[in-house]
C-alpha cells in the first residue's frame, strides 16, 4: 500500500480552500484595510534578521498583512523596500505563508534558512545557494509528483549568476536536504545525504521550490550553515547580530539582481 500522502491527489485541480479567501476573513475579522506589502519578501525561520531590524529601530509591522499566525514587518535598505517575517519554521508552515504573501502582492520571496553542514566544504558559518533541496518532507508531495528533488527556477537562478562574487561573505551554490524531522537525522541518512554530494540540512527548501514550480512564483532559498548538528562545543555561532548583518548582504545583491534583470 502507498501511504496517503501519496494516494488521492490530482495535482492539476484547483484547492477548494484558497489564501485569497482565508485573507479575505481575516481582514475582516481584524479590521485590516486592503492594500500592497512590499513585493520583495524575507522568511526568517531563525527571526535573528527580524530581530535585530526591530531592535534597532529599522523595521515596523506591516498595516496591510492579514494573517492570521504571523506578523509582516517592513524595511528599507538601498532604496528597496521589504518585508520580512521571522520563525516561519518548517516546509508546511513555510508554504502556507508564502501562498498568502503572493496574493498580498509579494513578487520575490528569500528564504534565509540557518542548516546543519553535511558536505563540509568550508569553515561555518557561510550561505549556500540552494540549486535544488531533497524531498524528504511531505508538503511538497501535495504539489508535485513523487521524484528525488525539487530545484529552484532556472531562470532565476541564471538571473542571479554571479550577483554574489563581490561579496564580503561567502555565498556557495548545492543541494540541500530538506527534513520534517530534524531529530531524526541518523548516520544512515547523513551518509545518504553526502554521497549525494549534500551541502546542507535545513527544514525548507523542498516545499517551497515545489510550491515555486507550481504556482509559477519567484522563490529563492539560502542555506545559512552555520552548525555541525551540536557535535562540537560552541557550534551554532552565526557571527555580528546572529549572522543578521551578512544574510542582509546576500538578501541585499539577491534583490539588487533581481529588480535589474
């Protein structure tokens, strides 16, 4: 038998249950008026971004964002106006929200998503570009057919060759493995992982390329790998503010490229 997250979907049929109509109903209930967020937006899984934004005085809540779980906040940085939301942890919880920041007038979303190394390619804490994130969460399966991987927008990842060699932090470019269960990652899997040749673990990625493909929607994701899974005494260690201030420049040159494509 298949399990049911495999058995029962019809991917081409429209979902009775929208984000346009869920908005709708919280508007009303909140008394939130109708209106644009910024069309470039950040999800901050970790909220250190977010935070350090609030703390300093750089970022405000968002009048226009309806939903009912989390807050939007706004900030500019170059001329560019964005928005970001912070703890937005895990593919279902991801995906959710980035189906309602689309319809709220989103055009790019950034992932910037702290990951465990499983390649160790270099020294954390540094980002990894996620080309394409092994499926082994479940939300994507509600958008896509069953295959090994998801992977961002050719197009969009063309559109961002090169936008990070200038950089002052380094910006690498892999797959990651996307995990619903982070507690869960046994040597078996890890080994798995690195003979894929496997950057990074994080709890993302996967669903929201699926989420990207279907709904034809502009989704970039990071993999800011900053731990070895706590197998080493002072793992964990993101740099100045969290890391907030080097995920802000990759955030920075991501949307720089993208509006002069």
């Amino acid at each position: 038998m298949l399990p049911p997250i495999l058995t029962n979907k019809i991917y081409p049929a429209p979902s009775v249950f929208t984000p346009d109509n869920l908005l709708r109903e919280a508007r009303r209930q909140k008394s939130i008026p109708q209106g644009n967020i910024p069309a470039i937006c950040i999800l901050d899984p970790d909220g250190d971004i977010a935070q350090h934004l609030v703390s300093t005085g750089q970022a405000i809540v968002h009048p226009y964002w309806a939903c009912y779980h989390t807050k939007l906040y706004s900030f500019t940085r170059d001329g560019i106006a964005f928005g970001i939301i912070p703890h937005v942890v895990g593919a279902s919880f991801a995906v959710l929200v980035a189906e309602e920041l689309f319809v709220s007038g989103c055009k790019l979303l950034v992932s910037v998503t702290s990951a465990g190394q499983i390649v160790p390619v270099a020294q954390p804490p540094y980002f990894v570009l996620i080309e394409r994130a092994l499926r082994d969460e479940g939300t994507s399966y509600h958008y896509l057919p069953p295959a090994p991987y998801t992977a961002i927008n050719p197009a969009l990842l063309t559109c961002l060759d090169g936008a990070f060699g200038t950089a002052a932090v380094q910006v690498l470019q892999g797959a990651t493995w996307t995990t619903d269960a982070p507690f869960r990652e046994t040597v078996e899997a890890i080994e798995y992982a690195r003979s894929e040749g496997i950057l990074g673990v994080e709890m993302e990625a996967a669903a929201l390329y699926a989420f990207a493909q279907v709904k034809m929607k502009d989704v970039v994701c990071f993999a800011h790998i900053t731990n070895q899974m706590a197998q080493i005494e002072g793992d964990f260690e993101k740099g100045l503010d969290q890391g907030s201030h080097d995920a802000l420049k990759v955030i920075l040159l991501a949307a720089k490229r993208y509006l002069n494509r």
